[in-house]
C-alpha cells in the first residue's frame, strides 16, 4: 500500500489549493539560456519547483517572471499583479508599462542573476508560498 493518502477534496481545486499551497515558479522568458539558468539556480535554492513556460498562468503559480514580450501577452488588468517579476529595459516606456499593468516587482535587464533571483524569492516570501510547513524551519541545502 502506498504511504500517500487518497486525494479526497472537493472537486474542482487543485491539492495545492485546498491546502493552502501555491505552484511553481514560472519562467516565461525569450532568452531561453537565462530562464533555464534561472530555473537551475531556482532549484537549489526555492522550496518551490520552477519551471520554463509559454504561457504563465497566475491563478496557478507562485511567482510568475516575465519579460517585456511575454507581459504582453498576459490579460490586462493582471489577475494577481502581486505574483510577477519583470525584467525589463530600464527606459520609461517599459517602466510605465509595468506600473499600468501593476507590477511591483521589476528587475532590469543588465541586472546580474543573483538580482534577479533575489527578486524571484521576496515575492515568493511576500506570496507566503515559503513559508515552512507547520511553522518549523527548514535549512536549505
């Protein structure tokens, strides 16, 4: 018999959501060489798995990054703004882009990695979503 318990929730909602829990780390970047050094890095260092995607979806997700080519193809107004990370040129344009759309979290470009993931974990801790289970913690490897 297996160790894990029948999934016995109310139909319709993911595990995750009836326990309180949010998804991955999504990864919706056109520089597919930096979402998969992210998602690398993402792995040693989140309690959360990260993963690249085409299409972020923000009910789902923890944390949602995007660039500027992948916001645009988000439905405005941004369901859960709170949960994205832009990264994006430092010119007006693509600052007033984000802050129409809600977006509190914007990294530049040229920011170094370690930035960026930076960037990545305060919004999972502000999310909640890092919260160690039953209020222990946990030390990451």
């Amino acid at each position: 018999m297996s160790g894990i318990a029948p999934d016995t929730g109310p139909p319709g909602l993911a595990r995750s959501e009836r326990h309180g829990e949010m998804g991955s780390i999504q990864l919706a970047l056109s520089d597919t060489a930096k979402a998969e050094t992210l998602r690398g890095i993402l792995a040693r260092s989140a309690q959360r798995e990260a993963v690249c995607v085409d299409k972020p979806d923000l009910e789902s997700a923890c944390v949602v990054v995007v660039d500027q080519e992948h916001l645009g193809t988000l439905p405005l107004p941004l369901s859960r703004p709170e949960r994205v990370v832009l990264l994006a040129a430092s010119d007006p344009e693509s600052l007033k882009e984000a802050w129409d759309a809600g977006v509190s979290s914007v990294v530049s470009e040229q920011d170094s990695i370690n930035t960026v993931v930076l960037a990545i974990l305060a919004v999972c801790l502000r999310s909640g979503a890092a919260r160690p289970k039953d209020g222990v913690p946990q030390l990451l490897d």
